[in-house]
C-alpha cells in the first residue's frame, strides 16, 4: 500500500491525485471530476490516458482529479463507491453526475459541457 498523500496534492499531467486532506477543497468550487481508482484495479488502468484526454479537451472548463481508495478510504465511503473506477462530477461542491465502470471521452466531456 502507498503512504497517503498528506497535505501534498501531486500531478500527473493535468490530472491531480488528491487525498482525503485536500479533497473538500478541490471541489468546493466549480466543475471537478474526480476518478476513484486504484493501481491494482485493471479498467482503471484503462481509464487513466483517458482522463488525460478529457482533461485536454475541457481545459479550464473542469478539474480533473484522481483519488486513490486504497490511499483515501474515507472519501471512497463517504460517497458510497463499491466498485471502482467510478467517476463523480462535481459543481461547486454537489455530486452531479456520477459513472460506474469505464468511460469512453465523448460521454465524460459530454457531462462536463452540460454541467457548465
């Protein structure tokens, strides 16, 4: 298991890994996406470059962040995620939309655009 991440948000691309300290913050405002993953977990391996994509496609319309479950329990349960990856947007605080399982661009861009 990884150390959590502490205080210390890290980024991978345009997409940041947050833990369960800086979670409430990094969606309190605006449009976030965030992507429950873990690193032994095969589609959300698949998932991952298409984050990145997503990420280049709405630029700064959205934040795209990841949380790890096995690093941030808490936040994973307090949402109720039972299977991962699973994928929660956002707006200024609120759950909005919410994706279980693998998501193809168009949809994930799609409820973002929406969502604006």
């Amino acid at each position: 298991m990884r150390k959590p991440l502490g205080e210390k948000m890290m980024q991978h691309g345009k997409v940041t890994e947050l833990g369960d300290s800086q979670f409430d913050v990094a969606v309190a405002k605006g449009l976030t996406l965030v992507d429950f993953w873990a690193p032994w977990c095969g589609p959300c391996i698949m998932q991952g470059p298409i984050l990145e994509e997503v990420a280049e496609s709405v630029d700064d319309q959205a934040k795209i962040a990841k949380v790890n479950v096995d690093d941030a329990e808490g936040i994973a349960g307090r949402f109720g995620v039972q299977s991962i990856p699973t994928l929660l947007l956002f707006k200024d605080g609120n759950e909005v939309r919410r994706f279980v399982g693998v998501q193809p661009k168009e949809i994930l861009v799609g409820a973002i655009v929406s969502a604006i």
